[in-house]
C-alpha cells in the first residue's frame, strides 16, 4: 500500500484543446450519435487473488511507463485519450512534466517481445483542479496522447458511462492491472496483465466496512465520487501499480468503465475493499476535457436502465469475521500441525494457510549440510487436528536466512492437497509487519519444533506482554531507540505468572478480541536475569504471505493506543543495561513501579518489613524486622513483589511467594543484621518485579544515595529521602566505640529525615553515575542513621545467592584514603546537638572534598 500524501490543489492543464464547448452532461441527447465503438472485446476470449487475463480481453488496458517502467495503469477511452488516477502523476502536489511518461497499447505480457503493442507520447496531463489527495476524491486525469493510438483488435476504447448510469451494487465486475499481487509484493515475470472479479458494495455498506476501527485507528470516509469494489472478506483486491486502470461492467454486450483504481487501505485486507473514482460522476468533466477531440470518448445510452434506484436495502452492515485464530480453548489450537520425517521426532509448527504449514527450518535441514536438506518428501506426512489421514507435504521452501539466523529460523511446508477450513483445521492468524501487540496482551505458549512429545504445562502457560521499553532495553541496547508501535519489535517478551519449563521451544500465541495470533518464535536462550524474548513473527509476514500467496495476515484488532498516546512518545534505552537487568528504574515509563526490587515482607501476619529483590528468587532484609529477638523459629513469611507504587498496573503484575528459608551469614556472637529470604518459587523479571545490583566496593565512587522506605506502615507509598554516606572516619567519630564493624553512617539531607518511618528496616540505595541502582545497606534496628553495610557480606550474598548481580569495580574508591586518623575534636564535643552535629559535619565534608 502506497502511503499518499497530503498534497495541494493542482489545476494543470499542459495543452489548451480547442474546439467548441459542448455540455453534453447538463443536456444529454439520448440519440447522441457515437462517434467511437466501445466497450468490445474479442468474444474468446494481479491485483489480489487475480488471474492471467487472456490476450485481447481487455484492449482498453494501457500501461503508463514513467522512468523506464510500468508505475500506473490506464484505459482508453478514446484515440486520443488515456482515463487514469491524479495520484499517479503528482510528487509534492506538483504535477510532473507529460513529456517524461510513455502510455503502452495492447500490451499483454510486459516481459519480452511486445506483439502488436506500440507507445504513445504523452502531450499533456489534465487533472481536477479540487484533487488533493486520493482519500479526498476526485483521483482521475486524462492524458492527451502526442498521436493517436492505432486502433485494432488489442487496442479499443472502453465506454464511459453517463452521470445518469446507475451501476447496481452486487454486480459482478472487473478489475485489471499489472499492480502487486499482495502488498509489498509485485507481480512476478513474465508480467502478464490480470483480472480480478470484483462486486460493486453501495456506499453505505463500503462506509460500514471501512468504519471499523483499523490499526492506527484508521477509519475513512467514503466521499461522492467514490465507489467501493471487493468483498467483506477481502482477499481479491486491487494493488500499488494497479492504481489508474479501470473497473469495468458488462451491460448490453458492452464493457462500461464504473471505476478507475483509486487507493484502499493494504491490499486484500479484511474489510477493507478497495476505493476507486466513480467515473459516471465526473462525465462533464471528461467531457469538458477532451472537447474538440475527434472521435471523442463514447458515452453510450445505458442498455437497461435498473428498474428501480439501486440504493441499497438499509443497511446491510455485515463485517467480516477474522477466518483465522479461533480456539475452542488455550491449549486446543486448531492450527497444531505435527510434521512427521521418517527417522526424526515429530516437529511443531503451526497451519497459516488451506495450502502451507509454518514450522522451524531447524527441524529439516541437515545437522552436517545445512543447505540441503532430505528432500525425500515423499515420505513425509503433516497431521492435523480432526483429521481422519495424514496429509502429505508437495514442497519445502526455506526462508532465505534459515540456516545462520535464528530469527528466520522458519520453513513453509506446501501440503499436497489443501485442506477444508472449519472449526478443525483453522489457520492461525499472522501480524503484519506494523502489528503493534499491546503491552498486557494475553499471551500462550505453544509447542514449537522439537518439543516433547506429551503437551506440558508449559503449553498452557498463561503471559502477559511487557511493553516496548523493558523487551527493548534489558536485552542491552543501551542508548537506542525504543521502536514506536507501528515500527517493527525486535524482541516480544512474556511476562509469566507462574515458572516455565526451561528447556523447551515455544511459539508465542497472542490473543486480540478472542482471536490468536501467532506473534513470536523460539525464545532466545535468556539470561537468568531477564525476562524471555521471542523473535517477533511480524518481520517475516511479507516472506510467508509471498510464499502462500494467501496465509492469514490479519490487521490489529485492538487499538486502544494512538498517535497522541503516551506510547508514541521516543524512549531511549539507559545506557546502564549494558549490565543486565539489574537496579533499572524506568524514568518514563507508561505504566510501571517505580521501585521494582522494593518488597514487602509480611511477616506472621503482624509487621511488614522491607526487603529487597536480588536476584528471581531471593530477597534481602534486616534480621531484626523479620525475625523477632531471641526466637530461633523460622515464622511465616509472605512476600509481595510489583506492589510499589502500583496502582496504574493490571492485577498480574503483583505476585507473592512465600519465604521457605531464611540464611544468616556466621558471625561470631551477634546476631547477623542482614538476612536471606528464599522464596518458594523465582519470580521472573518484568517491569513491576527487577532484581537490584550489588556493588563489590559496597558503596559506587560518585553514587547518590537514598533511603527508600514507607511514609506510613499502613499505607506503604514508597519515599526515598536523600541522604550522604558518612566516611568511616567520621561515623566512628560520631559513634565512637559503639558500631559494630562494617556500619554505615548517613547523613540527611535538610529536612528529609523524618520523611520515613524506620520500623520497617528500610534500605540504603544509591544510584550510580550511569544510572543503575545498588543496594548499599539496610537499617540497623532502632536507628534512623545506622546501616547494616551490603559490601562486607558479599562473599556470603554470592555463595548463596548464585545470581545476585555485582556491577564491576570500577574507578576509584567511594572515600579518599589516607589522611589523619584523628577525630575533629569539634564532632565528639558535638554529640548531644544534632543541629550542630549536621553543621559540622557539613562542615567537614567541605574540607575533605
Ligand atoms: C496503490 O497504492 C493502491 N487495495 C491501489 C489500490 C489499492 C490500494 C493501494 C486497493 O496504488
């Protein structure tokens, strides 16, 4: 589909035609003599869902050649005179010079030798002065010819019908061009004219269809002028190159010319018939046109006029309903093709189409030469579900990169014998390349290739689409581009609720209004930290529908994102995801927690702690909140995770586990401060649940640090309060004697201290200079400036937890070495005032940085 632009008004009229005015439309003769014999064609005798015409059907059919090649069609109209679109010949609302366009007569086939056709000049381009843009109508024009077209039986004019002929909806007529046989897709060698029956849809019905809500909520407004030709259900259609060539009726043994190929949404799309310009509409202006011209066009008497006004029975609204992607339930897919090689397991792939199977290419080729693959087809059997035999497969065809990239890992199987479409068999429906999956989508997995031969929970596994930015930016394209909606994904992730199998291959299966698509293929092989990602499908619907000529590629069916939306909005990925998904913290995300490690600990049904999420299945704490002094049983402990700040999120992304263990680093004497929770089961990583980064050195060089806690215990709105990490130094000064090794000292900023409540044991984080979040401490029981320090602990936080997530050392140390010793005498006389301990602290602090 060609995207038109909004162009100026144009009047151009290269060359005046002199000659009498005459008009014939405000005061048609019915006796008018016809100067030309019309509408004949020899009695023997793509566009979408076309045919090769036959030579001399369509004598009328001109091809218009600009820059050495076929860019519209046209019909003729007259000897002088070539019918096409306005469109055709505007770049930038400017119209281009008639001298660079050729018009070809009786051509067929545009490959070879060109029997009995010849060209013409063009000598001048007339277009209505009210055409601005296809969808606003008026898309025709007439090309003067620089010498007449040799008339003979390939070349003869069509008749053009009178503003009075009525063309009566249902009927059945005919389109022709040399245009793409499906979008993107052009008509392959050796180029021979098609024809494609179209019925004539009233207005009202064409309105009805292109009123349904399309991907980028496109609606459109059928205009007069305009007239509609297809079928609900698409599939025949008119293409990009088949644009100025006529739609044509036969009435009274004579082809009438109702329409000229305009514009339509995509090609073939359901619901989206295509729009051509209603000739009849414009007679005075042809007519106005060409005056003078001898012989002129023909506008024959209509043979029988329709009995009544052939307006339609009010109002016949019926849609079409996708074909593809319904199931009577999840995990009863009525696409699951089973492709049976002698020798081999049994392959999973998916029916797109009556004719073609889609699967993995990994299944066929061969491990030791992986560009020829058994062709011993013979022997090979496709099953499908309620299917009493085995299909047998006629052709293989390997998607170009199948053997090196893993995201055109795909093969087409062509089955012997199509197979009738019902509730079972039923295609699955394929995105197009603009397909936009919602963040939230309902997703499934489905076997996929080799998977094991009895259906595992895993097939039943229930997901839910992230949006662009996490997919995006946790598979570590740091500083690049989201893609907007609309723009190709390069990776879908699910997000699941509950543990997938590991080591198995999946397909991604989309829901959208109750209808299946099959969105992605084959997840990558994730690291622990980050959320699955499958390769998209879409970018591959051009390959799978140029093969098949007619898989299910089914438009967007929701659409509750639009240009305005927040989504459209570029997002950038932190240039911090370079290592992993840790400690990120979306700045502008949609819809998301704004803390997604911040956990909380509910413990014995009493007291709320909080924790913090270090990797899938691990939560830190403070020891004294989670476990009460003096008690050596382990209490009941719930943790709930993507609850910070979660309100705008869907009830999916909060999940809970229980604690089945707590481990306590060994410390001599004291009870330990920090503790481990494990939780019964991981918790994969998504938008609302990410694990926090740890940092070798405790402290980052340069960080910012906050304590993050809750305002109320009850009501838990997380609040950070800014905060300075004392040195060692001065925090023993401060404390002499009484801190534990491994302390840290914070300082407040003004006026932030009272900002949490400190029951819960909050944290102590930090944001590094590149923008990752690390957990530096968590409080000490009783204290609002004590934490217990994460760094001394690392040996045991990585033994235990094998997945926690050290950011590299790097740079220099958080505090400068060296210097005395010795306390300030100014900070020990300092203690009892904490006005003047801040003053000089703050004080110190200057004279150290
Ligand atoms: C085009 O771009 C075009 N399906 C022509 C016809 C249609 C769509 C696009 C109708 O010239």
């Amino acid at each position: 589909m060609a995207r038109h632009l909004l162009l100026p008004v144009v009047m151009l009229v290269i060359s005046p035609i002199p000659g009498a005015f005459q008009d014939s439309a405000l005061s048609p003769t019915q006796e008018e003599p016809e100067d030309l014999d019309c509408g004949r064609s020899e009695p023997s005798a793509r566009i979408v869902g076309g045919s090769d015409a036959q030579p001399g059907t369509w004598p009328w059919q001109v091809s218009l050649h600009h820059g050495g090649g076929h860019i519209c069609g046209g019909s003729l109209i007259a000897p002088s005179w070539v019918l096409s679109a306005a469109h055709c010949f505007m770049t930038n609302g400017t119209l281009e010079p008639a001298a660079e366009w050729s018009v070809l007569l009786g051509v067929h086939s545009q490959d070879g030798p060109l029997d009995g056709a010849h060209t013409r000049a063009v000598a001048a381009i007339v277009v209505p002065v009210n055409y601005s843009q296809v969808e606003l109508g008026a898309d025709l024009a007439l090309l003067h010819l620089a010498s007449p077209a040799s008339l003979g039986p390939a070349v003869r004019p069509v008749c053009l019908p009178r503003a009075s002929h009525r063309f009566v909806h249902g009927t059945a007529c005919w389109a022709t061009g040399w245009g793409d046989v499906q979008e993107a897709d052009p008509l392959p060698l050796p180029w021979v004219l098609q024809e494609v029956e179209l019925r004539l849809l009233g207005k009202a019905t064409c309105q009805c269809l292109y009123s349904q809500p399309g991907p980028f909520n496109l609606t459109l407004q059928i205009l007069p002028g305009m007239l509609c030709a297809g079928y609900p259900e698409g599939r025949r259609d008119t293409c990009q190159g088949d644009s100025g060539g006529p739609l044509v009726c036969e009435e009274g043994g004579r082809w009438f010319q109702a329409g000229i190929t305009s514009f339509g949404f995509g090609c073939g799309r359901r619901n989206r018939p295509g729009v051509f310009t209603a000739v009849a509409t414009y007679e005075a202006w042809i007519r106005e046109q060409v005056m003078g011209s001898e012989p002129g066009p023909a506008f024959p008497t209509q043979p029988q006029k329709p009995q009544s006004d052939p307006q339609e029975p009010r109002e016949n609204c019926t849609i079409a309903l996708p074909e593809c992607g319904k199931a009577p339930r999840p995990g009863a897919w009525p696409w699951e093709a089973q492709v049976m090689v002698p020798g081999s397991r049994p392959c999973h792939g998916a029916l797109v189409s009556e004719s073609w199977v889609l699967a993995p290419a990994s299944c066929f080729l061969h491990p030791s030469s992986s560009d020829s693959p058994p062709r011993d087809l013979d022997a090979w059997r496709v099953l499908l579900p309620s299917r009493p035999r085995a299909e047998r497969v006629a052709r293989l065809v390997h998607h170009d990169n199948a053997s090196w990239d893993d995201a055109s890992d795909l093969a087409l199987l062509q089955l012997r014998t199509p197979v009738n479409l019902s509730a079972a068999p039923r295609p699955v429906c394929l995105p197009h390349p603009e397909h936009y999956f919602l963040p939230g989508s309902r997703c499934r997995l489905a076997r996929w290739g080799r998977g094991e031969p009895a259906l595992g929970p895993g097939a039943l596994l229930e997901a839910e689409l992230l949006g662009g930015w996490w997919c995006h930016c946790l598979y570590g394209r740091q500083g690049a581009a989201v893609p907007l909606p609309g723009d190709p994904p390069h990776a879908l992730c699910p997000a699941y609720q509950e543990e997938e199998e590991n080591d198995s291959h999946w397909s991604l299966l989309c829901q959208e209004e109750g209808t299946w698509f099959l969105a992605g293929i084959r997840d990558f092989p994730s690291g622990c930290l980050r959320p699955r990602a499958f390769f998209p499908v879409q970018t591959h619907g051009p390959w799978i529908s140029h093969v098949t000529q007619g898989a299910y590629l089914e438009d967007q069916l929701t659409w509750d994102w639009g240009p305005d939306g927040e989504e459209t909005e570029t997002q950038t990925c932190p240039t911090h995801t370079q290592h992993g998904a840790c400690g990120l913290r979306p700045e502008a995300a949609p819809v998301g927690v704004l803390w997604p490690w911040l956990a909380e600990v509910h413990v014995a049904g009493d007291r709320v702690c909080t924790g913090i999420l270090l990797a899938p299945g691990w939560v830190l704490a403070a020891t004294h909140c989670v476990l009460r002094p003096g008690s050596t049983t382990v209490p009941y402990i719930e943790v709930y995770l993507g609850r910070a700040g979660a309100s705008p999120l869907p009830q999916g992304h909060q999940v809970s586990r229980l604690v089945i263990s707590i481990r306590l680093p060994r410390h001599l004497g004291l009870r330990p401060p920090l503790a481990l929770l494990e939780l019964s089961s991981r918790v994969e990583p998504s938008p609302s649940a990410l694990p926090i980064c740890l940092h070798p050195a405790g402290i980052p060089p340069g960080a910012s640090c906050w304590v993050l806690g809750w305002k109320e215990p009850q009501d838990r709105v997380p609040v950070a309060a800014a905060v300075s990490i004392l040195t060692p130094r001065i925090c023993h000064c401060l404390y002499q004697g009484i801190l534990p090794p491994g302390t840290l000292c914070v300082l407040y900023a003004e006026g932030q201290e009272n900002r949490c409540e400190m029951t819960s044991a909050p944290p102590l984080l930090c944001q590094t200079t590149e923008g990752s979040w690390v957990l530096v401490g968590m409080a000490v029981q009783g204290s609002r400036e004590l934490f217990a320090a994460i760094g001394p602990e690392e040996a045991w936080i990585s033994q235990t937890v094998g997945e926690a997530h050290f950011l590299p050392s790097s740079g220099s140390p958080h505090w400068p070495t060296g210097g005395s010793n010795l306390c300030p005498p100014e900070l020990a006389k300092a203690s009892g005032s904490p006005r003047a301990v801040h003053f000089l602290l703050l004080l110190t602090l200057l004279i150290q940085s």
